[in-house]
C-alpha cells in the first residue's frame, strides 16, 4: 500500500483524486478546499490553479501536505488478501459497511453489518480498541468513515482497499461487481 502517486501542479485534480482518495479529505482539513460549494473546484481544473486562487497557496506545499496525507491513509487500509487471512483467522474483525441499504442488500461480505447511526453510538460506548474494517463498493468512502472512526477514538480501524469490488475480484470471484448507475 506504500506507492504513492507522484504530483504535479498541473495535475488535474480529477486524476489528482483518482490517484488519492483521500486528496479531498486532506484538502479540506488544512486549506478548506473542495468540501463545499463555496470552495469546490472543478475536475479539470489543475492543481496550481486551485493553489492559485485559494490565497496563492504553494503548489509544493500543498503537494508535501497530500503526499503525508496519502501516507497516513495508507497506514488505515487493508488489503483483500489480508483482510480474508485475518477472518480465517482466529479473531476476525468486526465488518462495516458504509454503503447503501439498496447496495448492502444487494451484496454484502458475509457477517457484515450496515453502518447506522445506532451501530455508531454503540461503537463509541464499547471498546474502542475493538478490531474494526470498513468497505463501500471502491474504498474511496470507507477511507473517509475509516478517518471519521479514528478520529472519534476508535483505534483498531481499517478500510478495506480497493471495496466490495476488489474483494470481489481478488479474493471471492463468487461475490457479484455492479456498478452504480447515476440519473
């Protein structure tokens, strides 16, 4: 998990979020950008020009700050081989899934459980150091609820890397892809 993507001013921040799922998070964090409609930006736009108008921020030290940003995301993930070693294993950890009710219905990893706000409040008053994994369907949101648990003292929380959909291609072929058709 420790391949950073290389930066470039000129990215754009399409492929800038492609290549750092977490990238909006980060932003949003140090510099409050791109979390909401009042400092979004566009997916064409290219890193400098971002920088650029949000008070002439330095390319390079917006890049230092997601490059250890990316580090730290790295730290939260899991992989599919890992994870499926870890639940054969004697003391698998409790599953999480932050999609939908319609997605978790569809196709769910077996022993998961459909993230609520009831399953919230009874994590945070029990064990904190309790073994938890977090997936969606790319991995991109189960990062940022991964973040959001750790962040609220929960200290054993993973995100499953790449979602349901790479556990589906790497480790149980079985387990039905599907993609999310937007209106």
């Amino acid at each position: 998990m420790s391949d950073l993507p290389s930066l470039s001013p000129d990215m754009t921040m399409q492929s800038l979020l492609e290549a750092m799922p977490g990238a909006r998070r980060a932003l949003f964090a140090k510099y409050h950008i791109g979390g909401c409609s009042s400092c979004g930006f566009e997916p064409s736009e290219t890193l400098a020009e971002v920088c650029r108008r949000n008070d002439n921020l330095d390319p390079a030290e917006v890049m230092a700050h997601l490059s250890a940003s990316a580090e730290q995301d790295a730290q939260m993930q899991i992989s599919p081989e890992e994870l499926s070693a870890r639940l054969a294993g004697g003391q698998p950890p409790r599953l999480l899934d932050v999609r939908s009710r319609e997605e978790h219905e569809a196709v769910k990893l077996p022993g998961s459980e459909l993230m609520s706000q009831d399953l919230l409040q009874q994590l945070f008053g029990g064990d904190t150091a309790q073994p938890i994994v977090v997936y969606c369907h790319h991995g991109v949101r189960s990062l940022d609820a991964a973040a959001y648990l750790i962040g609220h003292g929960m200290t054993n929380v993973k995100s499953l890397a790449g979602g349901i959909d790479a556990w589906s291609c790497e480790v149980d072929q079985s387990l039905p892809r599907y993609r999310l058709e937007m209106e």
